[in-house]
C-alpha cells in the first residue's frame, strides 16, 4: 500500500486545473445504459470509482473504452443478464444506481444491496420506494435487490421525506423511460443533479426544473446516444481552495471550475478573512500571514454548505485564531478526521453530530491514518500546514476522488509525494 509523505509549512502559489467531477461522471456513465447507441463522455476524471463502475457495466455487457485525456466511450446495446453482484458492487455505493436503467431497458434485474459505508448506514430505501412507486416490484432477499417490470415502469408523483442526490438521480434515471409523467418533490437541487438532467435531455429525455426541488418528467420511448462533457467537479475545486487557504502567504487560482456552485464555500471563507475573488470559470485565493478567524457552520444539502467539504473546512479551522463549532447534518458519522487531526495537535471535541475546533497556534507532524476520501484529504491538508513531516496512509480513499493530487499540490509548491508502505 502507499502513503503520502509531506513536509509542511510551505506557502501554496500558482494555478491548478480542476477535472470533471466524480459524483457526477458516475451517474452520466449509467445514463449511458439507457441507450443502445454510444455515448461518449469528456472532461472525465480518471479514478478509482470510475474503474470501479466502468467494470461493473462490462459484467453487465456495456462496451466501455477510455480514450486519450479524459474521454469515455460507453456502448450498451446489448446488454448481457441484469445482474450486478455484490463483488463489483460493494466497493462503491453508486454502482446500485445501475437498478432503474436495467429495469427500464431490460424489464427485470438483480442488484447487491451495497451495504454500509465508514461515514454513515446510507440506506437505500428512498431509491427502492421510488422505484416501486413508478412501478417495479422489489423484493429483498439474500443482499440483493430482485426487481422487475413485466410491463415497464410507468410514470408517478414521488415525494421524498427528506432530501437525497443519489434517489433524486434514481428516480431521473428509471422515470425518463417511464410511460407518461414524473414528478419529484423535495429532489436534490445539486449541480450534478442538473447535468445528469442535461445530458439526458441532449439523449432524448423530457425532463424540466431539473435543480429545483420539483422536477417534471415526461417518459419517451428511446434516448440516442450523445457527446457531452462532464461538469466541473466543485468538491475538487474547493479541496484546493481550502488547501490554499490553510498555508499563510498563499496565492492560489482554480481554474475550469463553476464558482458560483460554490457560494456558501466562498462566504464561510470570507468570513474566516480569506480574500476569494470569483470569475465566471476560475477563483483567487489569498491569504496572509495573520491567523484566520472562527467560523462556525452546518452542512446542508444544496445549495448549503456541502458536507463533502465539511472535514477540509475543519482542518482548515484548526488553526483559526479561537473556537469554531461545525454540524454535520447529512451523515450521522462523518467526524472520523476529528481524532486523526487531533494527533496532529489539534484541540477537537467530538459531541454527537458537533464538533468543537479550539484552534491551535500551529500543528506538528505525525502519521496518520486515511478512513474515507475527503476525510484523507482533510489530513494531506493539515499536513501542509504542519512542522515538520506527515505520513498519511490508506491512500487509496484518495485514489478514488482526486485526480493527480500530489503533482497539483508540487506545482503549487507543496512538499509532498506518494511513497510504498515497507
Ligand atoms: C452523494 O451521496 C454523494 N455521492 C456523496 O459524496 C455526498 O456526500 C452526498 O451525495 C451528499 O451530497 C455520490 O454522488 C456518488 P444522499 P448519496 O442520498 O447520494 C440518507 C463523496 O465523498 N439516505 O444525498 O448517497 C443518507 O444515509 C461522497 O464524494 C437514506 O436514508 O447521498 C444520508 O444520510 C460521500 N435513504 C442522506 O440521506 C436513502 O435511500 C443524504 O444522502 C438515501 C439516502
């Protein structure tokens, strides 16, 4: 296994190119499995969890093909059994939004149940209840989802209790070949929520108000295929922010990115005295030598502050110039950096769904042990800004959501490399 190695204390100064986002690509690689034309994706990252997908649906009989910088051909026209098994979906949850695209084109299908996650139970229910709410009939037995739809899957009104991306995408995905009308409400509003709507709408779909808590979609019978490039990922875009953000005399600019996915990022970094100056396509971040103010935050679903960005906010909050409380309110487990910070010597305090960040005058380094993606970059982060060296190990948490993160953070003047673990 690697680990990653940093020297800190180096101030971050240039510009970095942000990829296309992962939560997004997963999601237009199954909508890929709608259509027996082929599909071509660009401004695809290159990680782990694609691979991990990409594998599942040749299991399923998709033809998959990655081309030069970032492109991806898909070719579902003839799809094998429908049958996902938990081996290729156990590793990476959104593999089960495979379900509703098999039943649609194929009447019938039998997906793993993906199981628990370090950051939280993340149940299913909501994409099974709207499943069978268009239609399908699912039946739980032996870790796996058995669905069918003899006679397709036909249009509903579907009205989530609470707000959930992965179901909203479900639903979007098994309701666009769905006889007759959909409409969701309390849907995810997310920026990957709209570009999965796009490029269903660029294949043929009839989807409106795609980004708004209701959404509206009218099943057609057949979607084409398309040529469409992924959306920006926000979530890297801001992992480097914040990372310039932590290291004194920085001054960085993200680049092919959407800032304005980004506002309540962007305030809660004004208000700790961070200058962040947004275009239309990049943002500048400056930072001086001075010690930053607390802020205190909550997650939120979109367009709050997203909790995927929640564990880098904290590392960045270790240092700030008093106590700052930070809640998280999508996943009830999401503070497993807290203690691996804290052997940093930061001074944090879990409290259920709170954690208190009392910031500390500096950090010291130490190894330290990666639990899940943005958690292992919350550390890479910490350790930027750390005396001294940092071993963060279990990197392959990184691997699956950041493209090339070593060689970004050198360009930008970063102390840090991959070494194999003895
Ligand atoms: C997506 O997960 C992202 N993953 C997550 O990113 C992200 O943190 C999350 O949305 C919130 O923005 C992908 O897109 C692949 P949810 P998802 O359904 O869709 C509960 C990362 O680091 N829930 O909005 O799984 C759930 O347990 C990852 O890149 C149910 O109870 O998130 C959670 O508490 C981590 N039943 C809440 O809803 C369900 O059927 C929101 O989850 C579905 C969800």
């Amino acid at each position: 296994m690697d680990s990653i190695l940093i020297e800190g204390g180096n101030a971050l100064q240039g510009e970095v190119q942000i990829i296309g986002a992962k939560n997004s690509a997963l999601k237009l690689m199954v909508a890929a499995l709608l259509s027996d034309d082929p599909v071509t994706l660009t401004n695809m990252p290159e990680l782990a969890d694609t691979g991990f997908l990409a594998h599942l649906m040749r299991h399923l009989g998709a033809e998959v093909a990655t081309g030069p910088t970032g492109t991806m051909q898909i070719c579902a026209k003839s799809l094998g059994e429908p049958v996902a098994p938990y081996d290729l979906v156990r590793k990476m949850r959104a593999t089960f939004n495979v379900l509703g695209p098999l039943l649609a084109r194929k009447g019938r299908a039998q997906v793993s149940l993906p199981g628990g996650c370090a950051i939280g139970a993340r149940p299913v229910d909501l994409h099974l209840e709207a499943l069978s709410a268009l239609g399908a009939k699912i039946e739980l037995k032996e870790g796996y989802a058995y669905a069918t739809a003899p006679n397709g899957l036909t249009g509903a009104k579907i009205s989530f209790p609470f707000v959930s991306v992965g179901a909203t995408e479900h639903a979007m995905l098994a309701a666009v070949l769905a006889k007759g009308e959909t409409e969701l409400l309390n849907a995810a509003r997310e920026p990957e929520i709209l570009d999965l709507a796009n490029m269903l709408n660029a294949m043929g779909a009839r989807i409106k108000n795609a980004g708004h808590a209701s959404i509206q979609i009218t099943g057609v019978e057949k979607l084409h295929g398309v040529n469409y490039a992924v959306v920006s990922d926000r979530i890297e875009a801001g992992t480097y922010a914040l990372a310039a953000a932590a290291c004194p005399n920085s001054d960085v600019k993200v680049s092919n990115c959407v800032p304005s996915d980004l506002d309540a990022l962007w305030a809660a970094m004004q208000r700790a005295g961070i200058d962040v100056q947004t275009s239309k396509t990049s943002v500048r971040i400056r930072r001086g030598p001075e010690r930053l103010r607390p802020v205190d935050l909550e997650t939120q679903a979109w367009p709050g502050f997203p909790t995927d960005l929640q564990a880098q906010f904290m590392a960045l909050m270790t240092l700030a110039d008093g106590a700052s409380i930070i809640r998280e309110t999508i996943f009830e487990n999401r503070f497993m950096h807290g203690p691996e910070l804290s052997r940093l010597g930061a001074d944090i305090t879990v409290h259920g769904r709170e954690a208190v960040v009392r910031g500390v005058t500096g950090l010291t380094g130490a190894p330290v042990m990666a639990t899940d993606l943005r958690a292992s970059v919350s550390l890479v982060i910490a350790g930027l800004t750390a005396k001294g060296q940092t071993r963060v190990s279990r990197i392959y948490h990184l691997d699956r959501g950041f493209q090339n993160l070593e060689a970004n953070l050198t360009a930008l003047g970063a102390n840090i490399r991959r070494v194999k673990d003895d």
